[in-house]
C-alpha cells in the first residue's frame, strides 16, 4: 500500500535536498552541476572582495536577471512567476545555511570527496524530482526552460540539453575571465558527468516516489500558482 505525501512537504524536501547536494558537490571540488555554475562562479569572484556576497545571494540575484529576461522574451508576466523568484530567495537561505554547516566537514582524504561527490548528486536528483510533484512554482531555471521552449514549440528536453550545454560554457567562460586561462573552477569532469547521467537519475528517483507515495494538495493553494482556464496556460 502506497504512503501519501502532501505536495507541499514535497517542495520542502525538494529545496532542502537540493541545497544539500550542491553543497556537498561544492566541497567535492570535482564540479558543480551545469546549472549553477555561473552563480557559483559569481560567488567566488566577489565574495573575495565583498565579503557580504554568498552563494546563495548569487543565486537569486542571477535568477532575477534570467526572469527578467524571459519576461521580455515572453512580453508577459504572470503571478506565478513572481512566486518563482520566491522560491529562489528561500532556496538561497537554505543554501547558505547548508554551506555554513558544509564548512565543517574534513576534506582530507580523495575518498572523502568522492563520497561527498556522488551523495550530493543523489540529493540533488532527488530533490529536483522531488520538485516534479508539487505545484508550487519551481526555482527560476527550471520555469525559464519550461515556459520559452513551450513558447516556441521547442521540444523541452532539447531546449533544456541546449540551456544546460550554454550555462556549462558560461561558467567555463566566467572561470576563464576570472581566474585564469586554463584554471577551472566550479567547472570540471563532475561537471560533464552531472550533465551525462542526472536525467537518468532523477527519472529513477521520480519512478521511486510514484510507486511507494500517493502525492496530494494538504493546502487549497494549487489555484495561485496554475494557469486559471486553457487559454492563459
């Protein structure tokens, strides 16, 4: 017999584990995930200087401009897309509390990374399909590949293979410009690996959860975050 799980707890879970991963694939140093590389990058380019800077505040600070620029893209805002920007200041929070709490943990030995490695992607498939089972509005990335590749009939998963191989190039570009040619930072073979076997992972997680959860709506909230008729989807 299945357990339920509210969707809402879901999207809880989903942040956490989320931010629990990329933390621990921080601390690695093999590679973050293509995807946050270049707020990675941000963050270790002006934390030196402005110690106020986290990576979390880098973070949300890119994924407001990446909203802007899907706003102008589509010529439309919907309220959905604010809650969007919320969800990506709260997942910075967690992250820094993550990171804090990261900063602790021994990284003496190679095998103590690898282990940090392959733990943190397992977080952070898990989380990410923890995401696919609540309505709650995702974090930006995630909505900007979804509403421009729906936006121009663009097949979603090459449009996202596309926006994972540009946000892998800028963050080699922005490791380049900042710390020099041939010197990759945030940006390496965990990098190309995330990017290989992460679909297949997370679809792994998501056929997990299905067959031992039944997800429901606790809240009356679905209304906010969905389309209300056909027409606005």
């Amino acid at each position: 017999m299945k357990k339920k799980c509210s969707t809402e707890l879901a999207y809880v879970l989903g942040l956490v584990f989320v931010a629990i991963g990329v933390v621990l694939m921080e601390k690695a140093d093999f590679g973050v995930s293509m995807v946050v590389a270049p707020a990675y990058l941000l963050y270790r380019a002006l934390s030196p200087t402005w110690s106020f800077v986290t990576f979390g505040m880098a973070e949300y600070c890119l994924q407001a401009v990446l909203l802007l620029v899907m706003i102008l893209i589509l010529r439309r805002f919907r309220l959905s897309y604010l809650f969007s920007f919320i969800t990506a200041v709260v997942y910075g929070f967690v992250l820094d509390g993550f990171m804090r709490l990261g900063a602790l943990l021994p990284t003496a030995f190679w095998w103590q990374r690898v282990i940090y490695y392959v733990v943190g992607m397992l977080f952070c498939s898990a989380g990410v399909s923890a995401m696919f089972h609540t309505y709650i509005s995702p974090e930006v990335y995630e909505l900007f590949v979804k509403e421009v590749s729906g936006h121009f009939r663009v097949d979603i998963n090459k449009f996202k293979t596309g926006y994972d191989c540009l946000s892998c190039l800028v963050g080699v570009v922005m490791s380049f410009l900042v710390f020099g040619l041939w010197r990759f930072v945030g940006v390496n073979w965990g990098t190309i690996l995330c990017a290989l076997i992460n679909g297949t992972i997370i679809g792994r997680f998501s056929a997990f959860y299905e067959k031992h959860w039944t997800f429901y709506d606790r809240f009356p909230w679905r209304r906010f975050f969905e389309p209300a008729s056909p027409e606005d989807r």
